[in-house]
C-alpha cells in the first residue's frame, strides 16, 4: 500500500464535511449504550416475590408460563407429563419482577415418576409467595383439583383461579361454573392466545407481598452447562468435580435425560455446573423423550453463561461435535473446549487430533482447550483457570474512545477493499453490549463478511477476549436523495 493510500484512509475516517454524520452516528451509539446500561441494571433488580403455577397435568401450564415470560421457554406438548421437574424463570409486569415457578402436573394418587413430579409441585407451593391453580376451563374442576384446593387452604397462601382454554366469549359460562371450588372469581384465560392474561397478571402483581420471604441473591455462583455427545463423560466429570455420585454414570448412551444442576465448591469458590442430555442428532431427528431430552439441554444452555463442550479425544471428530460447537457458538454463551479420555490418546492421535482441530474446530480457534481423564480426575483441578479466563472475555467492555482510535488506525491501515469503484467506511464504532461482546459499527456502506472476520481477528489480537464469540452488527446510514 502506498503512502498516498494511506493518508486517503486516514481522511476518509473523519471527513470534516460529514461531521453531521459522524455526530448522527456518536449519537446512535450512545443510545444503544444507555439501553445496555438499563438492561444490566434492570437485570440486578431483586424480585418482588414467587409465583408458582400448579395444576393437573395438560391443563396448559407451560402455555401460560410462556405467556407471561413473554417466549417459548418452557416445553410445551400435548403429552402429559412433559415438564417434570419445578423450573424458575425471571419475569415481569407493569415494572415488577418476579420469579415464575412452572411445575409439573399434579395428581393425588400418583406413583413412580408422576409421585416425584407431584412433589416437587408441592415443593413450589411451599417456595411461593402466591399460588395460581390452573383448571382447564372446557373440562370443569376434578377431583384432583379438589384435593390441590384442599392442600393450598392449608398453607395459607394467596390463591388465584385461572380458568383457562377460555378462547372466546362462548367459553366463558365453563369459566363461572369454577366458583364451585370456593377460590373466588375464576380468571377467564386463554393461555395460547392471550386472551384475559393482562387481568391475571394484575392481580398476580397485586397480591404480591410488600417483601418475600424468599431468599434472592443478586449475583449468585456462574453457571456452567456441560454439553457434548452421549457417553463422552460429562456426568463422570460432574462427579469428579462434586466429589461424590452425584449423576447417573454409565457405559449406555443417553444416561442422563433432564439436566442435573450442581453447586460445587472449588477452591472456595462456588460454581453451578449443570450436567445435560448428550446430544446425538438434530432436534427434527429425535422422537420420544430424546427430543425432550435435546430442547431441555438447549434450554439449560440458555440459562448458562459458559458451555464446557466435551470431546471424546479417543475418536474422530465427528459431524456432531461440530454441530453442538456451532450451537454453542451461536448461543452467545463463552466456550473451553474439554478434550476427554486422554490417557486413550497416543503420540500418532495426538499429532491427528491437533490437525482435525485446525480444520474442523477452526470456528473456536479462540477458546481454551484442555486435556483431562474424568473418570480418574486427572487434569480436572486445572479447570477452573480455563473458565475464569473465558468468563473474563466474556465479560470485557472496551471504552468507546478507546474503540474508535483502534478502529481509525485499523481502516488507515487497511481499508475495505473496493467495490464496483466504492469503498465502504467506518464512520463510528461502540460496545452496545457484553455476555457476549457485541459491536456495532456506523458504515457507509455494507462490509463484507472476509472484512468482518477480519476485524474480528484484530479485535482478539488487541484486545483479548479469550473464550467468547463477538458479535458485529452493522448500520448502515440512508442514502440521500435529490
């Protein structure tokens, strides 16, 4: 590049007959700035209190509980007995948070697995602060909600009647005949469409308690998903890590089913390490409870802030591992990578692995790798520098002046390749966010995607953020007409 190029590139970072484009551009980020610091804030917000929702199975729990969240979150099928174990989500109406308990259903004379679910229902109505009976409306009330009537009385908690299924005005007679239970005046409600959930909402908010009894920490332990194929050792590294039995571990593939959420203790820091359902194929693929094993392990990902993806360093990378790594990846959660079984690995497989790393793994070139044996421990005390280092990139907030003089010797250096006789430039770049680092650039025109990548790449090398995706947006400014 010539030296006249490159004082081309640095007049073309601030051109002074653009200033009020540049100003538009300062402007625009600073608004994406401020919505960013609101939303952390908001995040740190304790809750007003708890609100359980109980029920029989398939009355439309899970329905509602996505209605008031505001997103499909919990699994929701016409299978009874989908949800199983009490699962909390953070919520909130007219400015109030609180914690949404959705449960399993609940059945008096219930045994085996459907005793279980019903208990960890009455676990949640002794958690909460109020209770929200859900009876399907187009059915009437059971003998089974008689008997969850009968056992809310005792606990003495606000109770709220929600009739739901009530889907039109025709409907709405099956809600009055409710009164028969004795809570009052049912909350007619069609949890799929919406309908009557502000009027239930209100009245959730408003029998709220000034102050919960509930305990509600602002910043607890980091959480951490497990994830990888069946049988690759994840439930045996969580046992090592817990250092007791704490989930099932055996030779069979697809031991483990719903995830298994642990608070482990290392090194005086705690941390929750939540082990989940191996993945063997895409969720179109899978039936049965496979498929509710898969959307339970994607939803536990969800929640996590750092994905420990395991591979079997013992066999070939396979297509799978490459589809979870792409899943994770555009989860926005950090990543280590664990390669596990390692005492398996000779010095020939050793030199395979670490090319079939650079070729297929090349996505995640960025994140930490270790080599560990869970089964005997080996390696696994070495850990915890791997996650910290990579919540620490996750985590890492670049200064917007800072951000802007790197971007300015950047495009001096080396500017966007022309176009159709055009050169896209940078005029203005911020942080809009962290959890993951999401930049979004003011361009004149689009950047291509080698470009972007490119950025990326630098952004890494000057920067850091080892262990974390980066996302870029772009905004492109208007064209002026006349």
């Amino acid at each position: 590049m010539t030296e006249e190029q490159l004082e081309a590139g640095d007049q073309e970072w601030f051109v002074p007959d653009e200033a009020d484009e540049l100003r538009a551009a300062e402007l625009a980020a600073a608004r994406l700035e401020a919505e960013q610091e609101f939303v952390e804030v908001r995040d740190e917000h304790t809750p007003r209190g708890v609100i359980a929702i109980v029920g029989r199975p398939n009355v439309g729990k899970s329905t509602l509980v996505n209605r008031i969240i505001g997103r499909r979150e919990a699994v929701v099928e016409d299978v009874p007995g989908v949800t199983r174990d009490r699962v909390a989500y953070e919520a909130e109406w007219a400015g109030v948070p609180f914690v949404l308990l959705d449960t399993g259903g609940y059945e008096v004379k219930a045994q085996g697995m459907s005793a279980l679910i019903a208990e960890q229902a009455e676990v949640a109505m002794a958690m909460a602060d109020v209770v929200v009976l859900v009876v399907d409306a187009t059915v009437g009330a059971t003998n089974d909600d008689e008997a969850v009537v009968r056992l809310m009385r005792r606990s003495r908690k606000p109770v709220l009647l929600c009739a739901n299924k009530v889907d039109d005005s025709r409907a709405e007679a099956d809600a009055t005949a409710l009164w028969s239970l004795g809570l009052g005046e049912p909350f007619a409600v069609s949890a799929l469409h919406g309908r009557g959930s502000g009027e239930l909402l209100d009245a959730m908010i408003e029998a709220l308690p000034a102050e919960s009894d509930a305990q509600f920490r602002k910043s607890g332990p980091r959480r951490i998903a497990i994830v990888g194929k069946p049988n690759v050792g994840k439930s045996s590294l969580l046992n090592q890590l817990a250092g007791e039995h704490r989930a099932v571990v055996s030779p069979v593939a697809g031991t483990t089913v719903d995830p298994v959420d642990e608070l482990i203790e290392i090194e005086g820091r705690t941390w929750r390490f939540v082990d989940t359902a191996g993945i063997r194929r895409r969720v179109a693929e899978a039936s049965g409870h496979e498929y509710f094993a898969v959307l339970r392990t994607r939803a536990a990902l969800e929640k996590a802030e750092l994905a420990l993806v395991m591979i079997d360093a013992g066999e070939q990378l396979s297509e799978q591992d490459q589809r979870i790594v792409s899943m994770v990846v555009d989860s926005g959660r950090a990543v280590v990578l664990a390669f596990n079984k390692w005492d398996l690995v000779d010095e020939d497989r050793r030199r395979e692995l670490e090319r079939q790393y650079e070729v297929d793994l090349q996505q995640v070139h960025w994140a930490p790798r270790i080599n560990l044996v869970a089964k005997t421990g080996r390696n696994v005390q070495k850990l915890v520098p791997h996650l910290e280092r990579a919540l620490e990139g996750w985590d890492t907030r670049i200064p917007t002046g800072r951000l802007n003089q790197f971007l300015g010797e950047l495009v001096a250096s080396h500017p966007h390749p022309l176009r159709s006789g055009k050169q896209p430039r940078i005029l203005f770049g911020t942080q809009a966010g962290i959890r993951p680092p999401t930049f979004v650039l003011f361009t004149s025109g689009f950047l291509e995607a080698g470009y972007r990548r490119f950025i990326e790449r630098r952004l890494r090398e000057e920067f850091g953020f080892e262990g974390s995706p980066i996302r870029i947006q772009l905004r492109i400014r208007a064209k002026r007409h006349g």
